[in-house]
C-alpha cells in the first residue's frame, strides 16, 4: 500500500474566454457564471490562499467590474490573499480580472495591459445605395436610432459615444490606479493608451509583480507538497446546455436567426483573440 500523503491545498480558479460573450458551446464569462465557483474556492481551504489563472482577451466592461468586485469581497470577508497568473493573455477586460489579484504573475511570453475603451461597427450606406435599397426607420426619441449602420455618421452621435467611452476607460483607469498605483511609476500617457506589451515590459511597467508559474510560486509560498486543487466555475457545462429548449438555437428545432446569433457571436469572440495574435 501506498503511504498517505498530504499537504496544502490551495483552491486555483480559471477564468478562461471573453468576457459577457457566448459561443455556440461556451458561455462567456459573466458573474452569473462564476459567482458560485468564486464562492466554493474561498471556503474550500483553511489556507488563506486562492488562486486565479486568467486567459482573457477582454469583453464586456460591467461583467469584468462585477467578477472583479465578487473576487475583492470574497477576499475581504474570508481574509485570504488572491495570486493571479496570466496566461496567453490578460488584456483590456481580461486584466481588469487579474488587478483583483494582491499579486499578479505571468509567462515571459503572455501578453497584458490593453487599458482602455472601444467601439467598434460597420457602415453600410453605400452598399443598399448601390443595391437600391430603401432605408426605413421609425422611432420615438430624437437619440433612438443613433449609430445606426445603414445612415450616414451624426457628429453628435460619435461626440455621445466617444464620451461614454471616456467614461467607461476613466473606471478602468481608477480601479487600475487603486490596486497597483504604488507600483505604477510610468506616466498615465503609457500605461493607459490602450496599449498591451509582453510580460516583461508590463513588469517593468508595474502591471505585473513577477515572471513565474502558478505551481512554482505556490511551492514558494506553501511547500513542495502544496497541492493545486482547481474548482468548476459552475456545476452545469455542456451537458446541462443540452438540455435546455433548442440548444440555444443549435439543434434542428431552433429558429435560423438564434443560430446566426451563435455563429456572429462566435466571430466577435474570435476576432478578440486574434487581436492579440491568437
């Protein structure tokens, strides 16, 4: 027989994907999602340890804020210090995650930073010009139709949207500001551009605290027998996706649009990751 052994168990939570966004076999990352794996993490272990592995290109600004502010509270309340790694990404929402973390550490090679706001669309004036096609709209609301994709750009609406972004990247700049403002030296010009680096200029930034990985950092901290134990973020995954009414809009029995919802979706996922050369 074996000898028993044991040791530390420290609980690791992987926060995988967009944020607030859905593929067709993934549910984004929403609080809705996470909030009862962030819970069982912080009551699994007497250590007060918890882990985050953070793989984000970003997403939804409001969903980032409230995991943010779920992983803060649940940090308070049991009195344990979060350890953040990033992986082959933490950017734009996806480091908004990782400064939830008392420490944050990465790969030589992940990319981090992406502090900043953005919007982005299609027009599509000329071409139901060319193909002679009538716009119609009706609306109540001088505002309701702005940014429309088939009318032509209203200053006044770009002016409205600009600001919200300013706002939105200000909130970011604050919390930003809040968890690592001691060790942010570099002017706000650089560091909150919008810009993203490799692991080793965002340390030299401030953004990061080291270079490492989750098992060699946690042996630092609680022995070479420490154990890394990772917790679901929810208890359904795809089988409990396959019971609910037409999939979503994924089997035979949905309608064509909610599979073009899928599918679009899908594509706006994809294209947050190749942003960031993945």
């Amino acid at each position: 027989m074996w000898p028993f052994t044991s040791g530390p168990v420290v609980p690791v939570l992987r926060f995988t994907g967009p944020i607030g966004m859905a593929t067709p076999l993934r549910q984004g990352l929403s609080l809705a999602t996470v909030a009862g794996g962030i819970e069982r993490a912080f009551k699994l272990s007497r250590i007060p340890t918890v882990a985050v592995i953070v793989n984000s290109p970003g997403g939804s600004p409001v969903q980032s804020s409230l995991i943010f502010k779920r992983l803060r509270q649940m940090a308070e309340k049991h009195k344990k210090k979060v350890y953040v790694f990033c992986d082959d990404v933490a950017a734009s929402g996806g480091y908004y995650l990782a400064v939830a973390g008392d420490e944050i550490y990465a790969d030589a090679c992940s990319i981090i930073g992406s502090i900043g706001a953005i919007s982005g669309g299609f027009g599509f004036v000329e071409a139901i010009e060319k193909l002679g096609v009538e716009r119609r709209i009706y609306a109540s609301g001088t505002a309701k139709s702005q940014l429309d994709p088939f009318k032509r750009e209203n200053p006044e609406d770009v002016a409205r949207l600009t600001q919200i972004l300013e706002e939105i990247h200000d909130a970011f700049i604050g919390v930003v500001k809040e968890r690592r403002g001691a060790q942010i030296e570099t002017p706000d010009t650089e560091v909150f551009s919008g810009a993203f680096w490799s692991a080793r200029r965002a340390m030299e930034l401030g953004l990061i605290d080291g270079i490492t990985d989750l098992r060699t950092k946690m042996q630092e901290l609680h022995g070479e027998k420490v154990r890394l134990r990772v917790v679901p973020l929810s208890r359904g995954g795809l089988l409990s996706m396959l019971r609910r009414p037409n999939m979503e809009g994924l089997c035979p029995t949905g309608s064509g649009g909610a599979l073009a919802d899928d599918l679009l979706s899908a594509a706006e996922a994809r294209a947050l990751w190749y942003r960031y050369g993945l």
